[in-house]
C-alpha cells in the first residue's frame, strides 16, 4: 500500500510538473497569436489603405487620359483651322 502511495504521489508530481509545463506552452501560444492578431490587423488596415490609394491613382489616370484625348482633338481641330486659314490666305 504504501509503495502505491509513494507511486501515486510521484505521478501526482509529475502530473503537476507536466500541467505546469503545458500551461506555461499556453500561456505563450496564447500571447504569440495575440501578437499575430494585431499584426494581421495592422496588415488589413494598410492594405486597405493601399487599395484606396491605388484607386486613386486609377481615377487620376483615367481623368489624365480623358484630358490628353480632349487636348489632342483641340490640337487637331486648331491644325485643321490653321491649314485652312493658311489655305484661304494663299488663295487670296
């Protein structure tokens, strides 16, 4: 009986030593994702911005590709009058 006892009381310790050592493991598990938690976040938010910027930068190069046709048609309209008048000019 008492070699029962003394064998019990051995696994109890190391039981105990065990839970200590997992819970320790936990402890740690626990604090690394909530380090990766924020870091993902972090990581959102900037992609977030990152797509608000790259959006922006769409719109700006459409409206400058919007505005580079018109001025080319404005060109092209100012080249066809300045060949006329030079036209009209050269008939007289």
């Amino acid at each position: 009986m008492d070699e029962q006892i003394r064998l019990m009381d051995q696994n109890l310790k190391f039981l105990s030593v065990a839970e200590e050592k997992y819970s320790q493991k936990e402890d740690k598990y626990e604090e690394e994702i909530k380090v990766l938690t924020d870091k993902l976040k972090e990581a959102e938010t900037h992609a977030e911005f990152a797509e608000r910027s790259v959006a922006k930068l769409e719109k700006t190069i459409d409206d400058l590709e919007d505005k580079l046709k018109c001025t080319k048609e404005e060109h092209l309209c100012t080249q066809r009058m300045l060949d006329q008048t030079l036209l009209d000019l050269n008939e007289m």
